[in-house]
C-alpha cells in the first residue's frame, strides 16, 4: 500500500535505502543515503533507525550508516544460490589450483550475468567480475553461455532489445558468439572488457539437462589453451550438476531467468 506523498510504499523506501550502497562501498554518511535514495532526510533518519533496530544497519558515530550483520545472516542463510555455491566449490578449487587464475560462477538474472562465487589469487589476470556483482550478458563469457543455453523466445527478446552504448559489441558479433557457444558448448569473449585477458565459460546443466549457472575463468590472452582449458571447465560442470541432483532430493535449483 503506497503511503507517501510520491507514491511509493514503505516496502519501495527500505528497499532503496538497502540498495543504495554500491558496490565496494561499506559506509555511507545519512545525509549521502538520503541524497542517494532521493528521500527526505527525516525519512532516511527514520527508516534507517528502524531497520537498525532489527539489525539490517548500523548507525555509527557522526551520522554513518553501514549494512548490518543481520542482513549478510539472512542473506547467506537462505539465499537460492547457496546450494548451488557449495556444491561448486570443490570443483572451483580444483580448477584454480591447476590454472592459478580466476575462476567464478555465474546465474542469469534478467539480461545480466550475476556472479555469485569467485576464486581469485594474487597474480591472476584482471577479472571484473566480483561476487554479487553484475555483467551485462555480452560482456562476460560466463554472460554469453548462459544466454545461448536459454530458450529461443527468450534470446529473440534480449536480442530486440539488445543496446551497447560503449560500441564494444555489435549486435551481429553478439548474435554469432550466441551461436557460436550454443553449437560449441562453451563461450569465449577475448579482450573485450580488458585487453589483455580472455574468458572462458561453460553451462551447468541441471539432472533435466537445464542450464542452472555458468562456469568460468579468465586468463591472460597469451595463455589461452582452449583444447586443456575447455575439457577441465566441462569436467568440474558436469560435477557440480550431479552433486546438485544428489543433494536436491527432488528440489530444483533454477538460475533465476
């Protein structure tokens, strides 16, 4: 029920001051939160005290505001990806220590990749991808394989509505890499997002042979052995589908389209 003079209820107000803070930033100053949500400041100070009181934020000395214990708790215990990040790791271990490069896992959600794990070590090649950090689908191999794996109506839809106002992929490219994963079985995008490195992407199909994330890495262009790399990232998918079928028990996981 809307309850403000603009319309938006007290559901739409806490969710855009949790929302608020983005990415790599833990604290934020009430007065920014306010300007950020686009609320009065007597609105943020009042929701922001409120959901402190139940410990989804924490207010600090001289107006500072950061996301509360309580909500990574709720977050983490019940989160849809759990199961699917457990039963992945193992198998992301394995690849990383034979590469000693990133490795992440990735679900669909809307016409973005969302990462949801990521292996990293020092010395790895640049990866922009950061747990619970989006891509837009044709700027991440992990984007790409999970889209070419969708249903047709699905892909004809992103393909409408398709813009990249940076000019890094023209829509024919975007259709040919589609196709290309689809027919392949693994997606690869080289230096489009950083130069230097490559990425690589399986799917993970599910025991109804539905793809439920993707598996990925980036290296560095002169490292690329698509004939070991390929092989390895298919292998450690095909684990985590059948730890997935064993655990579920009749549940299904799905990437959330």
């Amino acid at each position: 029920m809307a309850n403000s003079g603009s319309g938006d209820s007290v559901v739409d107000r806490v969710v855009r001051v949790i929302a608020a803070f983005p990415e790599g930033v833990t604290v934020l100053q009430l007065s920014e939160l306010a300007a950020r949500t686009g609320l009065p400041l007597t609105t943020a100070h009042r929701l922001v005290r409120q959901l402190a009181g139940h410990g989804l934020l924490d207010v600090g000395t001289g107006g500072s505001v950061r996301l509360g214990l309580r909500l990574w708790e709720i977050v983490n215990r019940n989160s849809p990806t759990l199961e699917l990040r457990q039963a992945a790791m193992p198998f992301m271990e394995d690849i990383q220590q034979v590469l000693n490069q990133n490795v992440n896992l990735a679900v669909l959600d809307g016409w973005e990749a969302l990462f949801v794990e990521r292996l990293s070590r020092r010395g790895s090649a640049a990866n922009r991808a950061q747990v619970a950090g989006r891509m837009p689908v044709h700027l991440s191999s992990a984007g790409l394989v999970l889209m070419a794996n969708q249903p047709m109506p699905v892909q004809a839809e992103y393909l409408e509505r398709f813009t990249d106002p940076t000019g890094r992929l023209a829509l024919e490219d975007l259709r040919i890499l589609l196709g290309e994963a689809a027919h392949q079985g693994y997606a690869q995008l080289a230096g489009v997002v950083d130069p230097d490195t490559w990425g690589i992407a399986v799917p993970v199909l599910d025991r109804k042979k539905r793809i439920v994330a993707a598996l990925g890495v980036v290296v560095p262009l002169r490292e690329v052995r698509l004939q070991a790399l390929v092989p390895a990232l298919q292998t450690a998918a095909r684990g985590i589908g059948r730890r997935l079928g064993e655990s579920q028990s009749g549940a299904e996981f799905r990437s959330m389209e």
